[in-house]
C-alpha cells in the first residue's frame, strides 16, 4: 500500500480521497463480532494515517458500506473504466453490472 500512496505527486496529496468500504462479509462479521469489526476499523484508519493519509471524516471514508452503494460503486467503476460516464456522457448507453456475492 505505500508504494501505490507513494506514487500520488506531492501537488496532488491534498485533493486525493481515498475511501475504504467493507462488503458483505464483513457486514456479517459485524453482527457476530462488533466490536472486533469497529477494532479492525480504526487499526485500518491507524495504518492509512501511518502512510501519510490523512481523512478529511475518518468514520465516513473508512466504513461499512451497505449493499446498495457496493453495487452503485461497481456500476460506476465498471462504466467509468469502459470511458461510459466520463468520455460519452450518455447514461443510458452503460454498462449493467452484476455482482453475485
């Protein structure tokens, strides 16, 4: 992970977000073990700080996400990556995407 924080140009580091969401497993995780799940969390954002990361909300960059906005982030990576949302700008020609766990 340092070495990708590295490669961010010093001019840039001020307005790079970097945002953290875990899924389904450790969703599941959570309701056998919270408080573990809230200790691998703030270690999580402790090792992010380590590099020289800084969030801006730490509870809110480095969280648990819920279904609904792991399968909107696929669907944006996905047609983002494609050049769909940013290059063509029509948003009824995307891609779907289907995410089976």
């Amino acid at each position: 992970m340092s070495d990708c924080i590295s490669k961010i140009p010093l001019t840039r580091k001020s307005r790079t977000f970097i945002f953290l969401g875990g899924t389904a497993g450790l969703r599941l995780f959570e309701m056998q073990n919270p408080i573990y799940t809230n200790n691998l969390l703030n270690s999580t954002r402790t090792y992010f700080n380590s590099l020289g990361v800084h969030f801006t909300v730490p509870e809110y960059q480095v969280r648990i996400i819920s279904g609904s906005e792991e399968g909107l982030s696929g669907w944006i990576s996905t047609n983002i990556l494609m050049d769909e949302l940013l290059k063509n700008n029509k948003p009824l020609e995307t891609y779907g995407v289907s995410d089976m766990g």
